[in-house]
C-alpha cells in the first residue's frame, strides 16, 4: 500500500482550508429543501425588467404575466443605476411599486442584487474598480460584469447598495427569495487588474505561508522563476509570457479565480442574511460551463441555481435536428451536480426560444422548450424561471425571444409552449403524494460521478493532445449511466461516497492517498468503482509522483500502467473487447495487470496491439474497473458500465441515446433528445398523466405507477 507520510503536509494544508472554510462559510450549515415545500412540485416564473419599459406598461404586463400562470417573477439583477442614481442616494420608489404589482397579481419577487450592473458615475470616479483582460486590456462601462471582484473600491459600493435594498426589503414577505449578482463569471475572461494581482498575492500567501513554499510547489526552480518575496508574484498569464507558466501557479490561479467569486458572493449573502427573513432563501444563477467558476466552491449561499441555454449553435444534439433541441445530457448533468452540491437547485434562467449570442441562432424545435422544463423538472429543480418575459425592442439582446414578442402582448410560440407546460404541471398537483417512495429498481441503480474542477482546470492546461476534452470524456460516462435509466448524483469528494452501489470518477488525474485509501475502503464495502484514463497522475497540485507512472493507484486496480499513448485524429487506435471492435485516437493508458485482476478488453493495433485496454478486479464485497483508452463515440465506455451493472447484479435499463426518464417525487417523467419516437415501456396499470406510451422526439410523457 502506499505510505501515507508524503502526504502529511498536504493533509495539514487541507484540514487547516477546512477549518478556515468551517469558520467563513455560514451559510450551507442550513439545509436548503426546508425553502420549498414538496407539494409545490415546481413553480415558474418569468424575468421582467420595469426599468427598462415606459411605466405605463407595468400594470398590463405583469397582468399578463399573471394571465399565462406564471408564479414569480425576477427583477432587478441590471438596475443599479436606477436603484443608485447618485452616488449615497437610494431610490426604491420604482421598484416598490414593480414588487406591489406582482403582489396584487398573486406573483412572488426573486429580488436581486445588481452587482453586475455599476452605474457609470462610479466607473468614472473610479476607474480602478475595472476589470483588466489578459491581453492588458482595460474594460470599460457600456455592459455588464467590468468591474473587479478584488477591488476593495467596487467590494465597498457593492456593500452599500446591497445594505439598503436589504434594509429596505428587511421582512418584506412578498419577496420570495434573493439573487446575488448575476451568472458572476466575467463571461469567461479571467482578471488581470492590479487589484486581482493584489488579491492574487495574498491569497498566495495565505496558502503556502513562505516563499519556499510556494517555490517548491510550484517548481520555481525550472527557469529561475524563483521568487525571493511575495511581491514578485504575478498571475501567471501566457499572453504575457513568452513560453508556458508553471501549470502548479495556473492551477491556484484558477482556484483563486473562483474563491474570489465565492468570497464577493459571501460579502453579499451576510449583508443581505442579516435583514431578511429565514425563510427567504439566497441564491445566485451560475453557468456549469463557464471556466473561472466552480458551482461546487460557492458555498456562501443557500443552495446554487443554473443557467441553460441548449440551442445557440454550439451543441450538435442527436441526429440531422438535434442543434435545435440540445444534447440531452445538457440539463442532465446540471440538475445531477447542481442538485447535489446543497440538496436543492432551481433553474433560474432557461432559453425561452431563439438567442441572439450563439454562434448561429437556430429557432428550437417545437415542443422542446417545453420538454427542457419537464426535463428540469424529472431531475428534482424547485423552480424554473424563463428569460424573458418581453422580447427587448432596444439593446445588447435584440432579436432574443420572450413570452411575449415585439408587440408587447402576443405570446411567442415558446410562450405558448409556457401556457402549456405551466396548466400540465398544475393538473398533476392532485396526483402529488407525500409518502411517494422512490421505486426500489430503479433506486438500486443509483450512480455517483465523482467531479473536480481542479481536474478540469489542470487538463484544460495541459491536455496533452488538441483532442482532448474533460468534459466531454466525462459525458461519455454520465451519458451512458442515464441510458442505463441510472438516476445519478454528480459529487465531489466533499460528499459520502456509501451510499452509491456504482462510482465513476473520470479522469481523476490529481488525487492524494488519502482518496486512494477512500475508494479502497469504498469498494472493500461493496462499492463498484470506475477509474479511467489519467487517474493518479499526479498529486494535488499537479506534481507528478516520484514513482512509477501513476503508481498510486497500482494496488487498487490490480495493474500497471507502463506508458499512455495519443495520436492524430486521421490514425484509429483499435480495441477489443467480447468479439465487438471499438475505436479511439485521444488518449489511451497501457494497461499491465497483477495477477488476480481480469482482462475485459485488449488494444488491438499498434505496436502495444494485445496489451490491456479495460481490466477488471474484485476487492473485498465490490469491484474496481480500469478503462484506459478514450473513444470518441463512448460506446466502449457504456458497454463497460453495463459489465460492471451485471457483475455487480443490478438490472439496468436500455433506454436509446436521448431518451431520458427519470423518477421523481411519485411521478415518472420521459423526455426524447432523440430523432425517432421511442415506444415507453410502461406497465398496463400506470396513469398516463401528460402525453401517451409512443415518446415522439422533442416530446414527454409523466406517468404514475
Ligand atoms: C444569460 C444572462 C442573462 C441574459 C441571457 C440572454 O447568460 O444571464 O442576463 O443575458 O443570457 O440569453
């Protein structure tokens, strides 16, 4: 076994973060399903914006907004400058006015802070506060989100305001809940201000204590980087660097980058806690996509909601249509993490039908924004909330949908497809059943995806190969797991690892003994545990082992990996496994078992052709499994999932790829992703509730048993 003692300083490092994230984090300690009574199933809502219509709309609009069903609304995540017209002056009289109207009409508030949103008196009378790019680009007011997160200036503002709306909204039982900022991601870009920089030291120094320190971690040594002082340090930035940074110093910088999110977050969440009601719930809408944030590190807050937009010309879906529908594991995966991380999520925007910021803007099939709210609804979501209410006549995001289009009052088809899905989710709230339990088959299936960011941030850096994608490679096996009907928990190791009978932890390419004793202990106790590719490489910040290749991980999984290979995309690696031939080109670990571990698949070309590819071993009451290569289509991936399932006896389904059916709360919902109707298999005695037996593409059927 591997001796624990290299690891001492890291574990210390690691319990003194956990203590000092026990004493600044106040907010997860609560348990966030309390905000949402369970016969609510799933409200929906709509985003409005009064301070960017003539007042005289306001009354008819949110009349309107009542008229389609819709339960809340959200205002205010853009309106500083309305809310903050001079600088120490405060102005709710507007916005007191919008929170009556949704009260009179029977709507709820999401009230927000509008962080995102500075007006442009204070950008002038503080340009500091302004985010600087990675070209050395300095952002300037005429958008959103420019400001710096580092900047104590922009922190001091940002405190006041959200101390007044908080004391002006203090008790104030129409607003349902508060979100902070908006999708608080730079939208991508990293920040390279020279208050970032500051903040950037100091959370250095924090870390490592001493200069040695971080030399050592960092392999400073390579090039005389070495640093002599802390004030030498500079956020490692390739635009400014002739040749690669320490990939150790773009690892802290991206968890830095995303500690500043929680920590501008948790400025806000303690104002704001100190004001509202407990009941009232705080939240803020992030992007799982977006790079510098971590959904999993936002701890200063309540529960964490998402953002989807699925047809922007980025996703290819399923089949000759499926760019306008989405890949089904899309808001799949996001309702398995985000729902994960504090227990509850919501869906707080979701596209209302076509964009203006895609690559290209494809109108979406009919039908399938109403089967994207099902679909969030089957994954447990507390809410769903529309962007936006109005089609907006001026701005950044003209020739983006709303409920209503141009005109102001004529519902767009998605807005149909609104009225629909909101009288469906009414019509089901006399079948809800409180003491629903959820169906043992199905229950028995139940799978864990162990996530990293650090993982993601260091293979994004260093990803050996142009092919190379963690969260594609992660898909493959989220995908597979959802067409084997496996409802499925997408964790970190932050969670309990027991109570799932499968695990699959991609690409776990830094990992400490501590988590190698974990998974063994695990799996002794009758886990089954996936390991693929890259797992065990290297230690928590991105050293390689003075060992063999991977070592760590040789006595779990019965075998060696001597060597990895990668090729161009016009050469097909080969394996095989059971007679059926399958194909790779990214990435694929050699694979040399100990005695006791089975061969499940073997490469079958190339100068390693009869070389292990997938073994597999049985450790006390359960299993460890070893996929070594990355196949583009993911179909090796699956047929391993479905071996691990057998050998462990647990029936799976069969469900064709974009059918996703999921079971919540008493009732089965199926969703088809798919280009062909599939035929649901369910049992002659079950209610058929919305839709019927045949689940045509971009459609749904909910059933009770
Ligand atoms: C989201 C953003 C919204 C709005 C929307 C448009 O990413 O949070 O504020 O811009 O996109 O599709």
């Amino acid at each position: 076994m591997l001796s624990v003692k290299p690891f001492r300083n890291i574990t210390r490092l690691c319990l003194c973060f956990l203590s000092l994230w026990l004493i600044t984090n106040t907010a997860s300690a609560q348990s966030a399903d309390k905000f949402f009574p369970k016969s609510d199933l799933m409200p929906i809502g709509s985003y409005y914006y009064p301070e960017q219509w003539p007042h005289q709309y306001w009354a008819r609009d949110i009349k309107k907004m009542a008229e389609v069903g819709f339960d809340f609304t959200h205002y205010g995540e853009f309106a500083w400058a309305f809310i903050e017209p001079e600088e120490g002056h405060f102005d709710f009289t507007w916005l007191d006015e919008a929170v009556e109207l949704a009260h009179q009409n029977g709507i709820k508030v999401i009230m927000c802070t509008s962080s995102p949103t500075p007006p442009a008196w204070l950008e002038q009378k503080h340009p500091e506060v302004l985010v600087v790019n990675e070209d050395g680009m300095t952002m300037q007011h005429g958008s959103r989100q420019q400001c710096s997160w580092s900047s104590p200036v922009y922190r001091d503002y940002v405190a006041k305001m959200v101390t007044a709306l908080a004391k002006h909204y203090a008790g104030d039982k129409r607003i349902w809940g508060y979100q902070l900022d908006n999708e608080p991601s730079h939208y991508g870009q990293y920040d390279y201000s020279p208050a970032a920089q500051v903040r950037f030291r100091e959370w250095v120094k924090n870390k490592y204590k001493s200069i040695d320190t971080v030399n050592k971690v960092w392999g400073t040594a390579f090039w005389s980087i070495r640093y002599s002082s802390f004030d030498q340090i500079r956020i490692p930035n390739g635009k400014e660097l002739i040749a690669q940074p320490s990939p150790h110093a773009v690892l802290d910088f991206r968890r830095f980058s995303s500690d500043e999110v929680t920590d501008f977050l948790g400025l806000q969440y303690n104002i704001l806690r100190k004001y509202i009601l407990p009941e009232q719930w705080i939240t803020t809408n992030l992007m799982p996509e977006h790079a510098p944030v971590d959904p999993t590190r936002m701890t200063n807050l309540d529960f964490a909601t998402y953002t989807k937009y699925l047809v922007a010309g980025y996703d290819k879906g399923l089949g000759p249509q499926g760019f306008r529908m989405g890949s089904p594991t899309s808001i799949a995966f996001a309702n398995d993490l985000f729902r994960s991380i504090n227990g509850t999520t919501g869906v707080m925007e979701l596209q209302p039908g076509q964009v203006n910021w895609g690559k290209f803007n494809p109108i979406p099939m009919p039908g399938v924004v109403r089967m994207w709210i099902w679909h969030a609804f089957a994954g447990g979501n507390k809410f769903v909330c529309n962007y936006r209410f109005k089609e907006p006549l001026v701005g950044g995001e003209q020739y983006h949908y709303g409920i209503l289009g141009p005109d102001g009052v004529t519902p767009t088809t998605s807005g149909l497809e609104y009225i629909k899905v909101i009288k469906e989710l009414k019509s089901i709230k006399p079948y809800y059943q409180p003491d629903a339990q959820v169906p043992a088959a199905y229950h028995n299936r139940q799978a864990a995806v162990l996530w990293s960011a650090d993982n993601r941030w260091e293979e994004d850096n260093q990803p050996q190969t142009y092919q190379w994608d963690y969260e594609s490679h992660v898909m493959r096996y989220y995908g597979a797991l959802k067409e084997m009907g496996a409802p499925v928990d997408v964790i970190t190791e932050a969670k309990d690892f027991a109570k799932y009978p499968v695990m699959v932890a991609p690409a776990y390419e830094l990992l400490d003994a501590k988590l190698v004793e974990r998974w063994k202990t695990y799996v002794e106790n009758g886990g089954h545990l996936v390991l693929t590719c890259r797992t065990g490489q290297k230690d928590r910040n991105a050293k390689l082992w003075e060992m063999k290749w991977a070592e760590p991980i040789y006595n779990l999984i019965g075998a060696k990996v001597p060597f990895y290979d990668l090729m161009p995309d016009t050469v097909q690696g080969t394996v095989k496994m059971l007679n059926k031939t399958y194909k790779w080109n990214t990435w694929a670990d050699v694979l040399d078992p100990m005695p006791g571990t089975e061969v499940w698949a073997k490469y079958s070309n190339q100068f390693y052709a009869g070389r292990a590819a997938v073994i597999n071993r049985k450790l006390g009451k359960g299993t460890v499994t070893f996929v070594g290569p990355d196949t583009h289509d993911g179909s090796l991936e699956k047929d391993v999932l479905k071996m691990v399932y057998r050998e462990a006896g647990i029936p799976v389904a069969d469900l064709p790829k974009g059918v996703i059916i999921e079971w919540r709360d008493g009732f089965w919902v199926g969703v088809n992703y798919s280009p062909k109707a599939y035929q649901v298999p369910i049992p002659a005695t079950a209610k058929v509730l919305i839709g019927s037996r045949t689940l045509n593409t971009a459609d749904v059927v909910v059933w009770k048993d």
